[in-house]
C-alpha cells in the first residue's frame, strides 16, 4: 500500500518520459504486485484478494496511462472484476480495453467478453434494472461487430442485436442492425441472412411499410429450405404485406392497383389463409369498375378454391346486387350450382339464385302461374321445413285440378298425405289439416282425365304410379 502510495504521488506535477529509469522500476514494481495478489485470489477465491489485485492494477493505470503494457492491465483488471463477479463493471473495463487504446492484440476478445459480462450481470436482475442492462449490452454487441467484423462471433452477435431490438420494438435500430447483418464480411451463412430478412419485413410491417416488408419476406422465403416450420409463418407474413397495400391503394382510389395487389396474393402465397378475402375483394373491385369478364373468372376461382368460406353468401349477394343495379351485363352472367355460368338473355332460371332466395323465388313463382314446373323443384329440393313444402303440394293439386288433370292432382294429394306421415313427431296442425283434406278428396269418386297435350310431368308422375297398380294407389295413402 505504501507502495501505491509513493506511486501515484511521486508522479504528480512530474513528466514520466523523462525519468525513463524510475518507470521502469515503477512498473515493474506495480505490475509484479498486482499479479501477486491476483494469482493469490484465483487460488483462495477470495473477495479480499481479488480487490487488493485490482486496487494494484488500477494503480498502474493511473501511474502510467499510455504505457504499451497498458492495454494489457487493463485486460487483466477486467479479468479480476469478472472473476469476483464484479460483471458491471468488468463489462465497463473490457470494453475500455478493446476501444481505448487502438488496435491491439486483445481488443477483439475484450470486446466481446464485455458483451458476456453484460449477460452474466442481466441473470442477476429484474424488472427495469435487467431492461436497462440488455439495453447496454446491445449497444456493446454492435459496437462490436462493427469494429471486429473478422472476429468469429460477429454475424452471431450482430444476429442476437437485431432480434432483440426487434423484440422491443426499436425497429429503426433493428433494421440497421439486420442491414450490417446482410453487409457483413465475410457474409453471414443463410440461417443468419434468413433472420436478418424476417427482422426487417417484420420491423417494416410494423410500421405500415408494407412494399418493403413484402421485399423481405420474399428474400427470407427464398432462403429457407420446403420444410422448415417457419416457412407457413413467412408465407402468411408475405401475404398480409400484399393484401395490405391492396387495401392502402384502394383507400386512395386506386382500383386498378388494388386489384393487381390482391391478386398477387394468389401467385406469390397461394396457401396464406388470407388469400380469400383477397380474391373475395379484387372481384368486388372489378365489378366496381365493370370490368365484368375479369370479376366472373376471379369469382368462380373463389367459389371453387374456398367452397366453406363465410364470404360465399356475401359473394351470392354482391353479384346478385350488381347485376340489379346494372341490368343489362354482357352475356348474362348467371350462377348456379357450381359457380358462373352464361344463359341466353331470355332464360330465368331459379338455379341463378343463392339456395336461400332460391326457395322464395320458386315459391312466388308457383302462387303467381298455372304452372307447375316451378313449384316440383321446389318440393324436390327444398322439403324443409315441412309447412311451406305441404303449402306448395297442396298449389300444385290445385292447379293440376284447375287445369282438368285429375289424375295429377290426385298424385300430388297422395303426396300431401304421405309427407305428412313420414315427418312423424315433426307433424303440424297444417299438415295434419292438408293430409285429411286429401285423404277425404281422394276418398270421392271422379273421372281422370289426363289433357292430351300434357306429356311430361305430372303426366309421367301418373303413368308410373299407374303400372304399379292399386298397390301404388293404397301405399300412397
């Protein structure tokens, strides 16, 4: 101690390069005393010595500051602090080390054994004081792998820098980070590179920057090998950076581009599970414009690439509108079954309808004409629920009798009352009333006649419940 003492005062208000011969004994003294007591504490462990050890080293580099040996201490003062898990303030001395006194052989691992000090004095915290801790210990990562591209560690620390920064969302900072990631030399292997493009889509779509973002999902997609799982991730990623400018062109009035954007969804990530609503809108966009050829050709791809979607309805309705609105529409586009189809201009068909229009619109046809054909399909395909199905046999007896066909009135009361005994516990007081109102008609005796110029329908219906006999006749009742 008595030392230390005469050291750093002898020197005071004197110039050390003069007095060559006295600083050489002086360091050699310090230098000799300092490593005494740190050998001593790396075998003892103990606290006590490891301070004493650091106490000499310090003193060497106030003695002594742009001595050549003292990078070097300073190297070993940091190791002292490290070792009595001082982490703090080892991380300040090693990076000290690297950055202080030039270019030295010690500088590249004193950078980067601060970045480890840093982590070692994160685990011992919580809460803000951890917060701010990691937050030193980014700076120190890229600090380092920018002054010490070749050291083997670099691309590695600069990756972990990227992503946390990412992770608190500096993403200025984290693109700047995974930018020097990809400029890196020598180059960073693909994994690295594929991290350094998802940072940077993911810090560009975060802040509404979308044409870039879809720039980077595309180069991380590109490095990623068929089966990674994060592939389903990037694609989903890649499809919402496009779906989005869609919807940004279209805010602005721009269509045309919209469309173009929602429909690259579907070329580039054919998967994404946001590819519907972008088919979905480009069509509405092209029935917008009239652009009538293009919308029918993206619809029935909808219609038959997302036949579960809860859009198909919406889809129904909005052709169903605009072709209201827009009467006359080239070719007559219709829809049946299964998807668009083009019908003469003259023909209407109830199939052009969504399945639950369809039942209305055959049922108004039915109470508007003295035809049947209309209401059969609808029985057919619609005998649920069981009142308006009882409601449209009882119009077609009706108009069977109204049109003198009393045999093929007498097919549909046979129907009426067969119906209702199948629907068992789901019977009503309508049907009910129905099937004895046909029982008692069919109970009275008539003439039949079938109108010579009937030659299908009902008259078909007849002559096949004819060759069966009165079997046929009492089954039906």
């Amino acid at each position: 101690m008595e030392n230390y003492s005469f050291g750093t005062a002898y020197w005071q208000g004197r110039d050390p390069k003069k007095e060559p011969q006295v600083v050489a004994v002086l360091k050699t003294n310090l230098k000799d005393v300092a490593q005494y007591y740190h050998a001593q504490a790396q075998r003892s462990k103990s606290v006590a010595d490891y301070q004493e050890a650091a106490k000499w080293y310090r003193s060497y580099l106030n003695v002594l500051p742009d001595d050549p040996d003292s990078a070097v201490t300073n190297y070993l003062l940091a190791d002292t602090l490290y070792e009595s898990k001082q982490y703090l303030d080892a991380a300040k001395e090693y990076e000290s080390t690297a950055y202080h006194y030039g270019n030295h052989e010690r500088a590249a691992a004193a950078g980067y054994a601060a970045i480890i000090a840093y982590g070692k004095q994160e685990e011992t915290l919580n809460g803000d004081a951890k917060a701010a801790v990691h937050s030193r210990s980014v700076d120190s990562s890229l600090k380092f792998a920018l002054a010490f591209p070749a050291h083997p560690e670099s691309a590695a620390v600069l990756t972990r820098a990227a992503t946390d920064l990412y992770t608190v969302k500096d993403y200025p900072r984290a693109t700047a980070a995974a930018e020097a990631l990809l400029a890196h030399q020598p180059p960073a292997d693909p994994t690295k590179q594929r991290v350094a493009w998802t940072v940077i889509g993911n810090s560009n779509f975060e802040q509404g920057v979308f044409d870039k973002a879809e720039t980077a999902y595309v180069q991380a997609q590109a490095l990623m090998p068929a089966n990674d799982p994060e592939r389903a991730v990037i694609v989903e990623r890649l499809a919402a950076s496009i779906y989005k400018q869609g919807e940004q062109k279209s805010k602005s009035g721009d269509s045309a581009a919209a469309v173009d954007d929602f429909l690259r969804v579907a070329a580039l990530a054919p998967t994404s599970k946001v590819r519907a609503n972008a088919d979905f809108d480009a069509a509405g966009l092209l029935m917008k414009d009239k652009q009538w050829d293009r919308a029918i050709v993206v619809l029935e791809g909808f219609r038959r690439n997302f036949p579960q979607s809860p859009l198909q309805p919406d889809c129904h309705a909005r052709f169903s509108r605009w072709r209201t609105r827009n009467p006359i529409v080239p070719a007559r586009q219709r829809w049946n079954s299964g998807g668009l189809r083009r019908a003469p201009a003259n023909r209407r068909t109830c199939s052009a309808k969504p399945p639950c229009r369809r039942r209305i619109y055959t049922t108004r046809r039915a109470t508007r004409q003295s035809r049947a054909p209309c209401s059969r399909p609808f029985v057919k395909h619609f005998p649920q629920p069981l009142n308006p199905a009882m409601e449209a046999r009882n119009q077609l007896s009706m108009m069977t009798a109204k049109a003198g066909d009393t045999a093929g009135r007498d097919v549909w009361l046979r129907d009426i009352v067969a119906a209702d005994r199948a629907a068992g516990a789901a019977r009503t007081d309508r049907s009910r009333a129905l099937a004895a109102k046909a029982t008692l008609t069919l109970a009275i005796p008539g003439p039949r006649r079938v109108p010579k110029n009937q030659t299908g329908g009902a008259a078909q219906e007849i002559a096949g419940r004819e060759a069966q006999g009165d079997g046929s006749r009492a089954q039906g009742l």
